[in-house]
C-alpha cells in the first residue's frame, strides 16, 4: 500500500482515478477502494483532495498565483480548484491566503462563520472615525438650545426640575434632524465632540459660523449670547455645603474625597420606551399624578414627554423632504426605512427589531441631553432586544444579516474615541439558567468586525457556555482594544445581594462606563462618589495624623509617636484607624454633597425611566429610586500591601530599620537607590501568589468593608465598596509622598486591585490567583484588574486555554478582568524602563522569555515585529 | 520526601509544554552541551552566578561583600568569573536582582507546593507539570517520585529529556510519565559530538527503546540550527533514524531557530554562538512536509513557528 501512495504522491499534479491506479497495480477497483480505505482511513477521492490540497495551500501561501496552482495540480477549472479547496479548509483559496498571512500555519482559524461588515456599514464606520459630520456640525445644539429653554424657565421662576425639564423640551422641539447617506438609525447627540469635550459656542466669527452651520436661527444665536453675558437669576437660592477642615483637607489632597456624581453615571430603564413608546409612558405620569397630586417634577416630566411624541416625526418628515428633493447620495429605499421606524418610534410601542434599536437610540439620547454623554450607559441590549430579534426572526421579515447591519448601525452611533457608553452581553438569569443569546454573539461579531472602541462587557458565570466565554476572549484578542471585558456573575451576584439588593434584581445588574455596578432602570448607583487612598493611611501614621506632602495639613487622627508600635501588629492597627478616619471622612463629604445634589442636581428624565421615582415623587438623586446607594472606591489596596510587608520584614522582622529612620528614607524619596531596590526585590510583592502578603491585601480590604458597613449605619446611606481606582491612581500618586512598597513620591499607584506596574512576576495564574484571594464577595462596586498581555497569548491557538483560565480564575473568586494586549509603544517604553516591566514576555519558539531580559537588538526587533502584526 | 534535587527556576503559566496550562520545573546539569542551547544557565551542575547587566544600579554591594575582593571589578561593574566559587553572597545582597543564582537545592514538597498552587488550573485545562532542564533525567530519582505525587493528585505530567542518561533512570519514570518531548538534534553521530559534545548512539537507543514502552506518548522535537541539521541530507538522515519507530510517536514538532537566548549567555558569562539568522515560516513548512513525506505520513510533524 506504501508503494500507491507513494504513486499517487508522485503523481498528484496528473489527473488521477481509483479505477486507473487499482488497475496500475493490479486490482479490482471494489477490492482496491475498500483496502485503500481501511488503510489511510479515507477514501481515494478523499484523499487525493485532502492530499493535493494540502500541496496547493503550500504553494500559495509562498505567493504562487492561484490559478495556477489549480492547473498545476490537475484541476481543469479554477472552480473546481474552489470546491475542492472549500471542502478540505472551509474558505476559498484566496481567503485562506489572507487569513494564513496572519494565523500559525497548523492551528488554523477556528473561526465561527461571522457576517461581513456591509459597504454601507464599512463607509458610515469611516466616516464616524473620521468625523466627518460627527464634530462639528452639530456639536453645539444641545448645549445651546438647553441654555435657552432653562433661561425662560428660571426667568418664569420656575422649580430646579422644571427649570431642567424645560431645558430637555427646548432641545426636542429645536434640534435639527440630520440624516447622514447611508445610515439605518437616526439621531445625533448635539452636544459633545469625539473627546468628550462639551461644544459652546463663542461670540466671534467662528462661533456665528458654527451657529449657521448647525442650523440655529439668528435670533436664538442672539439670545444665546445674551444669557451668556447676563444670566437669569436662579429662583433657587444657592446651597451652600459646609465642610470641616479635615474635611477639606482630605478632599484637597486626595486622601478622602466625597461627593455626588451622580450625574452621567446611569443606565436607566430604556426598555420602558421600547415597550410603551412615550405615550404609554405619558398615562403612567398621568396616573401617578392622580395618585400623588401635581408635582413640579410631573409638570416637567409631562412637558418634555410631550415634545419626545414628536421626536421621531421631525425625523420621519426630514427624510420626507430628502425623497422630495431627489438627492441622489440618498437611497430611498433607506429613506422609506427610515420614515417607517420614525413614524412610529418613540411614540409608539416598538413593533418590530428596526423600531426597537431606533427607539432605544432615542431614549439614550434624551438622557445625554439631560447631562450629556459621559458614561451614560446602555444595559444589557442583548437581553432587552431579543423579544424583537426572536418575533422577528420568527416571522421571516428579518434576516441575521440585516440584523447584523443594524446593530452596526447602532455601534457606530455610540462611537467616541473616549467612549464609556458601556453595553452588556451575556450573563446569568435567577433560575440559575444562561442568558447567552443569538444576539449576544451576534453583538460580539459586529464588536470584532468594527474594530473600534466600543465600551462592551461579558457577564459569564459558571453556568454560561463554554463557547461564549471562548468567543468573548477570541474577540479580544482579534480587536486587541483592551474590549470586551469580563465580569463574573458568580462574585457580582452574591456581592450585590449582600448588599440588600433582591437576588432577582442582583441577577439583572449591568455596567456603567468603567465597571460601576448598577441594577438597570431599578437604581442610582452614585457611582464613582467617594474615593480614598490607602497610602495616605500610612503616611498619616509616620505624621502621626498631619500629612507630609503639606505638613500644615492635618486629616488625620493622632496615633502616637512612632516610638510606640513596638509591633507589628500595633503599627498595622494604627494604619487601620487612620483608614477608618479617612473612610468616615469619605462618607461625610458624601452624605453633605448629597443634600445639594438633591436640591440643585434634580434628574427628571432618569426619574422618569427609574422604577420607584415616578410611583413616589421623589427625585432621581433624591433617593426615589428602588435601589439607592453610594459606591466608595478604594484606591492603593496593593500598595499599602506591599508597602506593610516591607515594614514587617525590614523593620520587625529583620531589624533593619528602625520606623524612624523608614521615615527618613520615605521623606527624602529614597535618597539611597540600593534601599529602595532592596524594598522591591527583598520583600513579597502583591500579584505572585505568595500568601502573606495577599493576605494582607485581603485583610485591609475586609476591614475597608466592615468599616463602610458601619458607616452606611452611621450616615444612613448604604456605602458599597469599589476597589476601583478609575485613572485616579496618577492623582493619588502626585499626592503621597514615597512609600515602603518603593514607590517614588509622586508615582502613580497600582491601577485597582491589579499588582503594582512590574511587580507581578510569576505568571499569568499567579496574578490572577492573589487578585482572587481578595474578598471579592464583598465589594459589589466590582473588584477590578487589568491585566497586561502580549498579543502573542491572545493568538487564536492560545483560545482554549485561556477561556480554561478564565473558568478557573472565577471559580477562585476573580470578579472583575480586562485585558490589556500590549501594543508596541507599552514595549517601547519597556525597553526605557525595564523595571516597571517585569510581566512582559514573548513567545518565539519552543520557550517564552522576559522582555527585559533580551539584549536590546533584540528588543528592537520584537517591538518592530508587534507593531507590525498590530496593523 | 527527604529527597531534594537541584532546579535552577520554576515557571508557571506555561502554554506551550504540553496540552493546558503548565508549570514547568527547569533541572540544572546537562550532560550535553549544545552551541545553541536556550536555557545555558542549566547546563552546568554547579550554582550559576547571573549577572544582567540591565537591572545593576552600580551600588557597589557586591563588591564589598566579595570574599575575595576580586569578583566583581567596582568600576566597570564587571563579572570577573575566573576566581569565583559560586558561593551567592553577591546575590544575597545585591538589591536590585541584577545578580541572582540559579540553582537551588529543593525539596520535594518545596517543589510539589508550587506546581499545587495552579491545581485548579490543571484541572480546568487538562494541563499540569513538565519537568525539564537541563537534563531532567540524571536526577531521575526525585523525577520518578515527584511525578508519583503528582500523578496521586491527578496532574499530567510531561517530560522533556535530551535522552542522554543511562536507560535505567528513564526506566525509573516510564510509569508516571504521560507524555515525553524528546531531543533529536541531529542525526548523524560524528556531526552530533561536533556540536553537543557527545555522540548520539546513547540517544538514539534510548528512544528506539523507549518508543517500544510507551507508544503513543512521545514527541520528538528537532530544533532546526542553519547550515547544521536543515539540509534536504539532513532530513533524509532524520527520516531513516526515526522511520522504524515513527509509528509508536504521538507526533514530530520542528523547532524554529531563533537567537533570543543570547542574552542569557551574557548574564551567566558564556560564549554565544550565533547560527546566523532565523528560517522563514514557508522554510519550516516544507521542512515539515518533506519530512512528513519521507517518513510516509505515518506520523503528524507540526512545526512550531
């Protein structure tokens, strides 16, 4: 048999038959088919495809043309070349060239058949990362028009909700619809550029030019400028809050900070609109109204719900008007789907998919003209566009394909090149059962088929299918923009419902922008309230309560004298009680920024789609909401970690410091660079699975949740904990003078409860390990980390066992993760500073090795190499 | 478990010795000594002293705490390795981890410790332990009772061996051993004393034997060195060595050449030889599909790029 096959091997490029080459060798051809198959497991015709394609995919991968590969191997036709090819690999020829020029030959793309990105989808993509209509045309309206209705209102004397629910109305009736070629869903926000930057105009040329050109009347333009010099008077008297001085203190220099953003920070029950449409939602105002008795927040409420009827029609009757116009960028057919959706939506009930993406689009809208964009955010859109998706589907009149498109459409619309307009797939429901969805694939491709910033999470739990968490990660390595990130249900659950939230409810929970926990349309998270920095505890306990970046400064509380912590654990102990005074100061600053909020700050529209404000009365952000609570973000957990089993070994264990002299060495930021190398490399570092110092980071971590549990009693206010540092570490870091742990004065602290930059040394498992033996299920503001990977281990062969991390990880208590696939500007700056880049490594061949370990030609080669393979 | 051994590091999350997530316990001494080896640290069997050069902050510890004063040359900040005992104080003080020693003396459970940290790993990824090195195998006692241990506590386990040890320690793991990556370097006998100082009879005997035991769990990697053992000749000498036991393989995997290792030459004081530069990835792919081809397709030659 070795000998046929040797044949046929050397005679493949010839046309060959069973019957010619079993007679060759002298056999029947029913004798010859059947050994041939129990031999090489295939039949002949099998494997003369499997074998000749095998060759041709060789030879075109070393750039030989395509057609003639298929003559060359005894393919009469270039067709028959295809079929041949499509049956062994999946793909034409010409798509396994561009797919094998970047995937590990042998470990082919197991890649899910995914929907192309349409020309329509492909230009309006362009065109919204380019910004061509997006920045400047109709930046401004929003801003301007809300200035406008708010000036008549205070001039009117009207109530702060009112005066804010005149403002939103101003803009509906006012903006001017525009409608770009090509695109399926309408609306713009009109009030932000691509940074996140707020457009107002300025009385000069440019300004007037920018008013003609966003279609706003002379008059308003007038009036505009006239509010700007002279503003109205604002009815509402002034409220003043009223810090102590420690209070100021700790605010200035960034040791404890509270205050009320609730602004911006929401995700609200759009799904509402989708189900009413606006005039449903209109009755229910109605209604609460008999019950409750007028209200100035039903009056607003009424006020702009009215002018939201309208919303779709200006749309509807712009597209109109492009028809009758015979402007040939348009297709009509576009225009007639366009006028179809906004016929009907907001006003009405969504009745189909179209309707429903449109009209959520809307509802997002309206709730950035309240207080702009920011990390508004959206929810689960899987979970609350599937009914349309599915009856839709069902009903044959939507295809996969044009369901794709739409939802490119919608991502498109939420492009920013800072965007924290965070959407959710995936997840758990309370029966314990998976909420992974046609459309959360599908929302997964179109992330991946975009390849922009998109802010996208995966809820996963152990329930959820393997191949979701499998796909989510490929998806992250494909668009290597840090998305989608990943949150467990397994810790978020119980950590919410620890929290009294109803574990119904728990099981909804979505994200805000960065990773904010929210219940969708049921609370006001208050997210990013109240912030405090764990390495001013420790530096409080060397000033014995006064600060050492600003020594008049005195936040803190008395601990003694150094002298006294003839211990560890007294020294530790100490350390604790300036957290809980920098915790209660936190929650203090809240609890008083809190009453101005709930005066001047009122939210009428998040009232409106907010479970429990409209059936109350109460505001938004005066507690109305079902759920009301106050997420606390402690920053420098592994710092203090690292920075106290410094101080145990050096100073208690080894003896070889005394707590003064650390002080010394603190204040003049390590004017020795041996001690300070010695405090990073002679001591345990949080993010390598070494026990006693994770335990630490645990223990200071369930204090920080005992103390924000008492102070929730204390003030009256539920505090949740959020070992989240948002970009605040470099602040935190500008504010605390050098610590134990060898950071310098001024250096940024670790980013959340990620190791401190370059400290993490023992792998990937281990990182994710300490970071799980944190009480996770303690924290439902998410316990967050990013961790840094070279694109390398996100390559598709890597997949399988990544999502078995993944899995693992969780089981131990991971809560939160986001990748951070290394580009070649992170290796540049590696090469610089290889200490902050212990981590980082690169896979070649049979072995993986350190990036600072490689002689520095070699550096250069890698980081040309990944920038290469970044296009 | 008073037996300990000598291991120059151990290293977790490793994807890419054997199927899931690993941790991979590098050995030290090796009784080849291979031009190109990539993990040159773990070839002698003595403490190495490394010196990187990139991490030294000139701090002047180590001169101090020199016994001989001699060592370390304070102003250039040079590794003078001629007089040097190995005796790791240098390393003890040195702060910034510029020096460090590798190879320590273990314990068993010291080691079984660490690879337990990612159990729950293994089990998730169907991954666990790889021994390798260095020569795993001339401490083939405490190999065979680690990999014991680890097979109680249901961890693959793999190991990666040069094969150059007498029959009898291989013998002793066979048991315990679910899959082995074995060295072939070069084919040819003379050629392979020129460039890892022994002769491959021991090698070759070894895998022919060791084929016959465990069949179905071996891979046979070929690091391919430029103008060593890339011929077409090359490859025919390779096919005729492993055609009669290419049956009893799992698989072949062909090993780009690469030079990433050069620095760690310089931190443990070795010379580097250079074997010029790497293939092309269309290279390696014939390589594999002509040796696939010589050997008949009965066994799979992946090339690991």
């Amino acid at each position: 048999m070795n000998d046929i096959l040797k044949y046929i091997h050397n005679n493949i490029t010839l046309s060959l038959s069973a019957v010619d080459v079993a007679k060759k060798f002298g056999y029947s051809k029913w004798y010859f088919c059947d050994k041939f198959k129990s031999f090489t497991g295939k039949t002949f015709v099998e494997y003369v495809r499997h074998y000749r394609t095998q060759l041709s995919a060789m030879e075109i991968l070393s750039g030989k043309k395509i057609q003639d590969v298929a003559m060359d191997y005894g393919y009469d036709t270039v067709s028959g070349f295809n079929k041949a090819f499509l049956k062994e690999y999946g793909c034409s020829p010409t798509e396994y060239k561009k797919q094998a020029k970047e995937a590990f030959l042998y470990y082919e793309k197991r890649r899910i058949s995914m929907i192309q990105l349409s020309d329509r989808c492909a230009a309006l993509r362009d065109e919204a990362v380019n910004k061509k209509h997006y920045q400047r045309y109709y930046a401004i309206q929003r801003n301007l028009y809300y200035e406008l209705g708010a000036a008549d209102a205070m001039e009117a004397g009207l109530t702060p909700t009112e005066v804010i629910s005149e403002g939103i109305t101003r803009i509906i009736e006012k903006f001017t619809p525009v409608i770009i070629p090509g695109e399926l869903l309408v609306g713009f926000n009109h009030g932000e550029d691509n940074y996140g930057e707020l457009c107002l105009p300025e009385e000069t040329e440019e300004g007037w030019a920018l008013i003609r050109d966003n279609g706003i009347s002379e008059e308003d333009g007038k009036r505009f400028f006239e509010i700007k010099r002279n503003p109205p008077k604002n009815p509402t008297p002034d409220y003043v809050v009223e810090f102590t001085e420690a209070e100021w203190k700790a605010n200035a220099e960034r040791a404890g900070n509270g205050r009320c953003i609730a602004d911006t920070h929401t995700v609200i029950g759009y799904e509402k609109v989708l189900r009413l449409g606006f005039s449903g939602i209109l009755k229910e105002i109605e209604a609460a109204e008999k019950k409750n008795g007028s209200l100035p927040m039903y009056n607003g409420m009424k006020k702009f719900t009215t002018a939201a009827l309208k919303m779709g029609d200006k749309f509807a009757d712009a597209a109109e008007k492009i028809k009758q116009s015979g402007n040939e960028e348009y297709n009509s057919a576009d225009l007639d789907f366009i006028i179809s959706t906004c016929r009907n939506v907001p006003k009405n009930p969504a009745r189909n998919f179209a309707e429903a993406v449109q009209s959520l689009l809307f509802a997002h809208l309206l709730n950035t003209w309240e207080d702009h964009i920011n990390a508004n955010s959206l929810g689960r859109l899987d979970q609350i566009l599937y009914p349309y998706y599915k009856a839709d589907i069902d009903k044959g009149i939507l295809t996969k394909e044009e369901a794709f498109e739409i939802i490119c459409c919608l991502w498109i619309k939420l492009y920013r090149d800072y965007d924290v307009q965070q959407s959710c797939v995936g997840g758990s429901s309370a029966d314990g059962s998976s909420d992974v969805n046609e459309l959360s694939y599908l929302m997964l491709d179109v992330t991946e088929q975009l390849g922009f910033i998109r802010c996208l999470s995966v809820r996963y739990s152990e329930n959820t299918e393997k191949e979701f968490l499998r796909r989510a990660l490929e998806v992250t390595g494909h668009v290597q923009k840090g998305v989608p990130f990943y949150f467990n249900d397994d810790v978020m659950i119980p950590a919410l419902v620890s929290k009294g939230i109803a574990f119904k409810d728990a099981c909804n929970y979505t994200q805000i922008g960065c990773v904010e926990t929210v219940i969708p349309g049921k609370s006001n998270p208050h997210a990013v309230t109240g912030e405090m920095n764990m390495l001013k505890a420790l530096e409080y306990v060397f000033g014995n309560g006064h600060s050492m970046m600003h020594p008049d400064y005195f936040p803190g509380i008395e601990t003694g004298s150094l002298d006294n912590f003839k211990t560890y654990e007294s020294f530790y102990n100490a350390v604790m009680k300036q957290v809980r005074r920098l915790l209660d100061l936190t929650c203090s600053q809240v609890k008083k920024s809190r009453e101005y909020a709930v005066i001047h700050m009122p939210r009428p529209y998040k009232s409106l789609l907010t479970e429990g404000c409209l059936e109350s009365g109460h505001d938004f952000n005066d507690a109305g909401a079902v759920y009301d609570y106050y997420q606390i973000m402690l920053c420098g957990i592994p710092n203090l970690a690292d920075s106290l089993a410094v101080i145990r070994k050096f100073i208690y264990e080894d003896k070889k410091y005394t707590l003064d002299q650390l002080k010394e060495i603190l204040v003049n930021n390590f004017p020795d660079e041996a001690v300070r190398q010695e405090f990073i490399n002679k001591a345990p570092k949080y993010g390598n699975d070494i026990s006693e110092v994770d335990d630490i980071a645990a223990e200071i971590m369930n204090l920080s949740c005992d103390i924000l549990d008492e102070l929730s009693e204390k003030y009256n206010l539920s505090f949740h904990a959020q070992p989240f540092t948002f970009l605040w570490m470099i602040d935190h870091g500008n504010e605390s003078i050098a610590s134990p742990d060898g950071r310098r004065s001024g250096e940024p602290l670790a980013y959340s409860c990620s190791s401190m930059q370059g400290r993490d040394f023992n792998g990937l498992t281990a990182l994710l390990n300490s970071i799980a033996k944190l009480p996770t299920k303690r924290a439902p503001g998410t316990t967050s980390a990013i961790v840094e990977v070279d694109p390398k281990l996100f390559c598709d062969r890597n997949i399988d066992t990544l999502t078995d991390i993944m899995i693992a990880a969780s089981k131990k208590g991971l809560c939160n993760v986001q990748f951070n696939i290394v580009d070649a500007e992170t290796l540049i700056e590696a090469k610089k500073h290889p200490e902050k880049y212990n981590n980082l490594a690169v896979r070649v061949s049979g072995f993986s090795q350190k990036f600072n370990l490689l002689s520095p030609e070699l550096q250069d080669h890698i980081i040309g190499r990944t920038k290469h393979t970044c296009l | 478990m008073s037996l300990s051994a000598n291991i120059s590091n151990i290293s977790r999350s490793s994807l890419h010795d054997g199927p899931g997530i690993r941790t991979v316990v590098y050995f030290k001494g090796c009784a080849l000594s291979c031009l190109w080896c990539h993990n040159p640290e773990t070839v002698s069997y003595k403490k190495d002293i490394m010196y990187a050069q990139i991490k030294c902050i000139h701090c002047g510890k180590c001169v101090e705490i020199c016994p001989d004063h001699h060592i370390i040359d304070g102003n250039d900040m040079l590794f003078l390795r001629d007089g040097c005992t190995h005796c790791g104080k240098c390393a003890d003080v040195c702060p910034s981890g510029a020096l460090t020693v590798s190879g320590k003396e273990k314990t068993l459970s010291d080691v079984l410790k660490e690879i337990e940290k990612d159990l729950h790993y293994y089990k998730q990824s169907g991954g666990g332990v790889t021994l390798s090195g260095g020569e795993c195998l001339l401490q083939a006692d405490f190999c065979r009772d680690l990999l014991k241990e680890c097979k109680e506590k249901g961890i693959h386990t793999a190991i990666e061996t040069a094969l150059f040890v007498p029959w009898e320690n291989i013998e002793k793991v066979i048991p315990y051993a679910d899959l082995f990556y074995t060295d072939f370097k070069i084919a040819g006998s003379e050629k392979h004393k020129q460039y890892t100082g022994q002769d491959n009879r021991l090698i070759y005997d070894n895998l022919r034997k060791l084929s016959e035991t465990s069949e179905g769990k071996i891979i046979v990697r070929i690091p391919l060195i430029p103008a060593v053992n890339d011929s077409d000749e090359d490859i025919e000498q390779f096919a005729g060595k492993l055609s009669g036991i290419s049956q009893n393989l799992k698989g072949i995997e062909i090993l780009k050449y690469n030079s990433l290792a050069a620095s760690k030459y310089q931190s443990s004081g070795r010379e580097y030889t250079s074997f010029g530069d790497t293939q092309t990835d269309d290279e390696i792919i014939s390589y594999c599909k002509k040796l696939e081809d010589k050997l008949q397709s009965r066994v799979k030659v992946f090339c690991v790029i």
